[in-house]
C-alpha cells in the first residue's frame, strides 16, 4: 500500500519497519500516502570531539552515518530527502524536523526550497543538557524543530489548537518547550545515541495529527516516533539503513 518493491523487516497490526537506505525508501514510496512526517536526520556532529556524559568525557562520533561531511555535501543531502519526502507527503500533511545548529540552518534553507511553508520554528529547552567541556562557548542547552507544510495554497495542516491550549494550563502553547532529557527509563531495551524523549514526539503528534493517520519518520533510530505512535492510536512508519538500531526499534515496540 505504500511501497512499491520494498519489504518490511518487520511489521504488526499498526507499525511496519524498514532496513534501508533513506533515499532508495523514499523513492520506493507511494505518492501522498503519509499524513505526518517527524525527522531526526544525522547532525553531523561526529567531528572527533568530545562531549560529557553521565560526568565523564565522551567522543562525540556517532558513526559513520554522522560524519562531518562539506557545507555543499550536507545541504545537497537535505534537499534530497526533504524533496522526495515532499512526494510522500499528503496535500494537508505536515512535516517536523529536529536538530542542531550544525544542521538547522541548512534543514529551514532546504525546506523552503523544495517547496514548504515553515509555520513554526520549535525551541526545545533541555533542563538537563551536559556541560561545555572546553569552558569557551555557552552550555549547548536547545534543539531547534521546524514544522512545515506543503506552500500550495490549497494546502489545509491540521493543527490541534485546543488540546494544545489545555496541556498548557488553558493557555496558548508558546514556541519554547522545556523538559529533560531522555530518561534512563526509555532506554532500558537498549541506548541510542540521539534519542528523543517520548514526551516531545507524544506533543508533536497530537498537535498535528487524527487517531488513525500514518505518521512516518526515516531516520527512526530506537523507534521513539513508533512508541508514540503506538500510545496514541496512529500507525507507523519507521525507516533506518543501521541493523543494529532496527533491531533496537523492534525490541522496543514489540514490548510497548
């Protein structure tokens, strides 16, 4: 139903996982069939520096999938999957993309070139974040998550304002959401290194989505998105080219 050759590794009565490269996915795909798309793409953060984790210094390789790569190399690959997810998405659809200031400016500057509205621009504040090693930058505390639609003017998103309002002691939800990071609670089937709280992806998809739609994410790493997904009464699509994290995804869903 919405792929065209490609198979699930593995798939029950509301999610379906994918081991495969991002771009051969996204091409495999259906037209409009997704209602919804969260995206935490690589950062590119794996510069072999170091960071603090739980108190002790750390590398701050990822992986290979992370890699720092040219200012032109990163941006043409925005563009890609940001253009093929555009296909994807559904006319009153929406998209939310995550990250970091090493990649943000080159996610909103894609966006808009492949043909999107930015409606808002997400700050999310971590209570918690680690500590700046090198003592010579401010303390590396947010995220940025921009949320888009097609720019079509026949474009209609779905936004759940009054919910919103409600989880928000009945006033309107500003722009900057604070909270922790992600608890040790979530990662007792296994850790990935940039996994997303569940309570941020549990806001996203009630603030942008009806029980029932499809909501994909192609870089789901642990599968936070299908847990949320999962609780929530929406079905889920998950995409990942790392086994290790796929199997990481069905651990965790097969036992939600």
């Amino acid at each position: 139903m919405y792929f065209e050759t490609l198979r699930p590794c593995f798939v029950d009565k509301s999610s379906a996982l994918f081991l495969s490269d991002v771009f051969t996915a996204l091409e495999d795909m259906s037209s409009e069939c997704i209602d919804m798309i969260f995206a935490d793409p690589p950062y590119f953060l794996s510069n072999g520096g170091f960071s603090c984790s739980g108190g002790k210094r750390v590398s701050v390789n990822k992986g290979d999938w992370d890699k720092a790569q040219s200012i032109e190399d990163k941006h043409n690959f925005n563009r890609k999957w940001i253009r093929l997810c555009r296909n994807i998405l559904k006319p009153n659809g929406t998209i939310w993309i995550t990250g970091t200031l090493h990649n943000i400016y080159s996610v909103g500057m894609a966006l808009e070139q492949e043909g999107f509205k930015i409606l808002n621009n997400i700050t999310w504040q971590k209570t918690n974040p680690p500590p700046n090693l090198s003592c010579r930058y401010f303390t590396h505390s947010t995220e940025t998550i921009l949320w888009a639609r097609k720019n079509d003017e026949s474009s209609k998103h779905y936004f759940n304002y009054q919910l919103m309002k409600e989880m928000n002691g009945n006033r309107q939800m500003k722009d900057v959401w604070t909270g922790t990071l992600t608890p040790a609670s979530e990662k007792i089937y296994g850790k990935h290194p940039a996994q997303k709280p569940l309570y941020v992806l549990e806001r996203i998809i009630l603030a942008s989505t009806h029980k029932g739609d499809v909501v994909l994410d192609p870089f789901c790493g642990s599968s936070t998105t299908g847990i949320a997904c999962r609780k929530l009464g929406r079905k889920y699509i998950g995409i990942d080219n790392n086994h290790e994290y796929i199997e990481l995804s069905i651990r965790r869903l097969r036992n939600s």
